[in-house]
C-alpha cells in the first residue's frame, strides 16, 4: 500500500532530497501535497515532475505568479493551488495523508506539525525548532492524536 505523503517545505535542501528519495520509489509513495515559501519557480517544477493534489504558499498574493509559472512550465498540470496558514494545516491533517515530512524551517513550520500531529500522522521531523520550542505541547500532540514522531 502506498503512504500519501505532504512535504512540508518541499523546495528547500530537506524537501528536495525527500523529493529524489521519493522518486526513486514511485510504486511505494504518492505526493499529496507540496508547499514552499519563497521558491515559486521551484514548486512549480515540483508540481509539474510529481503531480501533488495541492500546493501550498505562505501568502494569497503569491498565487497569480505560482499559476503563471505553472502554466507556462505545464499548461495541463491538475495541482491545485491554495494559500496561507489554514492552507498548510489542511494538507498536513488532510485524512488521505499518511505521512508528513516537516521540514519548514524555524517557529513557521510549527502549526502545520501540530496539526498533523493532532491528526495522527506519522511526522518525519526535519525541524528541531517545532521540540525546541514546544517539546511538551507537540508530544501532547503526538500523544492524543496518536501520531508517530519520527526526529
């Protein structure tokens, strides 16, 4: 059975090296969804190799350039786009996704990792700063939702 997987920060060094992993192994993962911060023309080419379902970026106003650059890269790719905190909390609680890798950086990525936490996700944790942080509240989280943390 194939794990459903959202990447979390997919355009940095962490969610690229996941991406070729990933590739390498097609019959084994699906791509749910990828987000990404500032990198528009990086998603884009990730969304155009891997066909997620979404693609998340942090602000509404990034997305008339993401779907341009998409379009222009692949007038027919079906990955539809969304916006903003909400956005990230949806794709890492999504019910199809088994697997969350959480590698935004810094106190940006801690939402979303709750909130796949709380959903029961297994958690690939790239980002120390989610336990530095909020050690106790994130494995309240694990431990409720009856997630799996992997550091």
């Amino acid at each position: 059975m194939k794990q459903h997987l959202t990447i979390l920060g997919a355009t940095g060094s962490i969610g690229v090296s996941t991406l070729e992993v990933l590739r390498r192994h097609p019959e084994c993962y699906e791509i749910h969804a990828l987000t990404a911060h500032r990198n528009l023309l990086g998603l884009a080419r990730q969304c155009v190799d891997f066909r997620p379902r979404l693609a998340v970026v942090p602000e509404a106003a990034q997305l008339d350039e993401l779907a341009r650059i998409l379009r222009m890269l692949d007038p027919h790719c079906p990955t539809v786009l969304r916006a903003g905190e909400g956005a990230l909390e949806e794709v890492a609680s999504a019910p199809e996704v088994t697997t969350v890798m959480a590698a935004i950086v810094g106190a940006a990525g801690l939402a979303s990792t709750l909130a796949a936490a709380r959903s029961g996700k297994k958690i690939l944790l790239a980002n120390k700063e989610s336990l530095v942080m909020s050690g106790p509240l994130m494995m309240q989280a694990v431990v409720q939702g009856g997630a799996c943390l992997l550091p």
